[in-house]
C-alpha cells in the first residue's frame, strides 16, 4: 500500500481495545487524509512532501544502536564509539534521566529511576497497566487531528511515564530522539502517555537530533498525550533540531486539573516543514498553563508553532509568548488560540508573539484568536514583526561591533524575552546554545 497509510505488522494485535483504537485512528485518517491549503489549520503549512509513495518503515536494524557501549544499572560505564551511528553518544550540560530512541524506536535499557517513578514501553504498559487503557487516546478528537489519527493507527513505539502522586522528581527525564535516515526516506510514529499525579513534581525534556547527510529526508510524527493532576507541576520542554529536509510534526494534548501547572517551552531550528502544537485543557478550578516558543530559521523552511488553550473552568489562567527569527525564503507560523467556555469566569487568558524579519523574502503567517463565552474574564492577545533596528546596528557599529557580530548580538537579544521562561537555568542555556 503506497503513501503513509501501509500494512504493518504490530505488537499488541491482540489487545482488542488497543486494535479497535488504531483502527479508529486509520478510519478517521483515510477519511480526513493529508491537509491542504483548503484545511483551516494548515493553511499557512503546505504538506506537498507528505504526498511521496516512497516512505519506508525503519527496520528492526536501522533501530537498532551497535555501539559496543559497556553499561551497569542502565548507565554508561564507557563507550568505545565513535559517535556516528550511536544514540548514546550525546552530552547534555546538566544530570538528568536519558531515555533514548533511534529511527521512532526505544532503544533499551532506561536508566535506574527513583522510587515513585515509573517509565515502560507502551506496549508493555498497555498489557500491565489499567490506566493506559482508561486514558490512551482519550484527550484527543482524532477527526480533527489527522497526524494524531495517522499516528494511532500505528500506535507502537513509545513510553508510558507515570509520576506517582507526592512524588518530586530531583533531576529531569530527558527523552533524546535520533534519527539516522541514511539512505531511505523513513516513516515513523512516535507516542507517550505521560502522567503525573497529585501534588508530583517533575521536569521532561525531549531532544530531537539527526545525524548523517543534512538532506536526509524523513517524517516523524509525534502525538503525547500528558495528565497533570491536582496540585501538580510539570515543565515541559522541547527542542526541535531535524535534518534540512525533514518533516517533524508533534502534538502535545494535556489535561491539568485543579491547583495543577503545566509549563511548556519548544525551540525549534531544524527541519523542512517543523509543527509544534499544543493542545492544553484546563479542567478544573485553579488549573493554570504557560506555553512558550523560540524560534530561528532560515533557506525554505517552515516552523509552524500552533497553540490552542481551552479555559473549561472557573478561576483557570494561561499565558503564551512566542518570538522567531526568519531569514532567507524561510516562512514563521503562528496560530495560536484562547478559548473562554461559559460560565469559566475570572480567568486569564494572554498571548504574544513577535517576529523579527532578517530579509526581504522571509515571511511570517500569524493568526492569533480569542473565543471568550464568559463576562468576569482578562484577556489579551497581540501580534507584531519588523526588521532589525538599524539605529541599534549603527550604535553598535560605531563602536567598534562588526556587522555581522552586531547582528547576531541583536538577534540573541531578541529571544532572550522568550527563553527566559524557562525556569531550570542550565537548560535554558543549552536551549539559546543551539538557537545561537
């Protein structure tokens, strides 16, 4: 069967519920298809790559790490690699929990965790634990998300992270994604299950990385579906760094119930055509979101950051600020969405974006909305892009700053305003590192 939608044999078949939810996710994909520029949500995001017959499953050996690494407990003991084909060979600034993928597949083991944490496969889970089956796909309307329903009609790969309630997570799990395409044009599916219980506390970091030819051409499609419960915080970050011609597409679908915090901030760099949505529902009293980006992009890229935030209670609050940078032919999109349901009063809703243009065929797509049924609420939402300063690059000229460097100073300077969200200091510093 050509283009994305083929025959593939799957672990956990013969789980009926799980087998009747992919087939739900294949009907409503085959029914919906590739978005076009006729669909509302992807009108800014043309998906022309999408419509190749020559995407290929990786094999069990393209996902496979051979790097001869000597581990005890989940932890390097040493590695003897070269860093090429390795999903180990990868520093991060700061201690954290790595948990790693190559080609869409989890390549094990996983780390020794603390007590009260609990991280599985997701078809492992799927068979052992009862709360995937009453919360996998369930805070996502596949009709209306058809890379979600493309992904749960392959719904394999991918982890089940549970953060037991009370429990204060010291160091980061860190989910460091791999692709090594090499010669073929991959196709893979990714998708977590994340819950953190009452009153928990943790940070997740996700990395996607390439490595070999800057034009491998791949597709990732990535769906997480994240609980925070009562009293919970969860920070949230992303850093999006593809191949020059790939297609990384990710959807983040979070519940948060009273008191809980979730805080989400995506850099994105890399990629042909990168998506960053995220779906946040604030349930319950209390219940408040922060959702933020960065940007940085220039040749023909598109970096698509959708968001769309549903105050479903009173008392709920949100903000968003998210800034790019464009150079080149590249093109920045911003869609970002605020919805107030009835009777959800004193709530807060805010959002901001800013782009800065670095040439004369970058371009910047911005469509922020608000969707307010409720009296007692603040809201706000704004959109603004323009060109370098040039009395601040004639400033810094005319002391001693070369252009180039004057520039870039300018453009770092710009992004700070948005990095500063992130609250853990070394990972806000690994973040601007890359966007640099």
């Amino acid at each position: 069967m050509p283009g994305l939608l083929q025959s593939k044999e799957m672990e956990g078949s013969e789980l009926i519920w799980l087998e009747a939810l992919r087939q739900k996710g294949e009907a409503a994909f085959e029914q919906s298809g590739i978005p076009t520029a006729k669909t509302e949500a992807w009108k800014y995001t043309k998906l022309r790559m999408l419509n190749a017959d020559d995407f290929e499953f990786p094999s069990s050996e393209e996902q496979t790490c051979h790097c001869g690494c000597h581990r005890h407990d989940g932890e390097d003991e040493h590695c003897h690699c070269e860093g090429h084909d390795c999903t180990c060979h990868v520093d991060f600034p700061f201690e954290g929990y790595v948990l790693r993928f190559k080609n869409g597949a989890f390549v094990a083991p996983h780390p020794k965790l603390p007590e009260g944490v609990e991280v599985m496969t997701l078809m492992e889970a799927a068979h052992l634990e009862e709360d995937v089956k009453a919360k996998l796909g369930k805070l996502i309307e596949l009709d209306n998300y058809p890379f979600a329903a493309l992904n749960t009609a392959y719904l394999e790969e991918g982890l089940f992270i549970n953060i037991r309630k009370g429990v204060k997570l010291e160091k980061p799990l860190i989910i460091d994604h791999l692709a090594r395409p090499q010669d073929k044009n991959l196709f893979w599916n990714l998708r977590h299950l994340i819950v953190v219980e009452n009153g928990a506390d943790a940070e997740i970091i996700e990395n996607y990385r390439y490595r070999g030819a800057e034009k491998s051409r791949y597709f990732a499609n990535i769906v997480s579906e994240i609980y925070v419960g009562r009293n919970a915080k969860l920070r949230h970050y992303k850093l999006q760094d593809e191949a020059f011609k790939a297609c990384h597409l990710a959807l983040s679908a979070v519940q948060v119930k009273a008191d809980g915090n979730y805080r989400h901030f995506c850099a994105q760099k890399g990629a042909d055509v990168g998506r960053n949505e995220v779906v946040v529902k604030l349930v319950e009293e209390g219940a408040e979101a922060r959702v933020d980006a960065a940007y940085k992009m220039s040749g023909w890229a598109t970096l698509d950051t959708t968001t769309d935030i549903r105050h479903l209670a009173p008392h709920t609050k949100s903000e968003q600020l998210v800034k790019g940078v464009v150079d080149g032919d590249a093109k920045g999109v911003f869609q970002g969405r605020i919805h107030i349901a009835p009777d959800s009063q004193q709530t807060e809703g805010r959002q901001l974006h800013q782009a800065l243009l670095l040439s004369d065929r970058a371009e910047v797509d911005v469509k922020p909305e608000l969707e307010i049924f409720a009296d007692d609420v603040k809201c706000s939402h704004g959109a603004a892009s323009g060109e370098l300063d040039e009395e601040q690059l004639f400033y810094m000229r005319s002391r001693g700053i070369d252009a180039d460097e004057a520039r870039q100073i300018l453009v770092e300077a710009f992004l700070d305003d948005a990095l500063m969200q992130v609250e853990d200091e070394a990972v806000r510093i690994w973040l601007k590192s890359v966007l640099q």
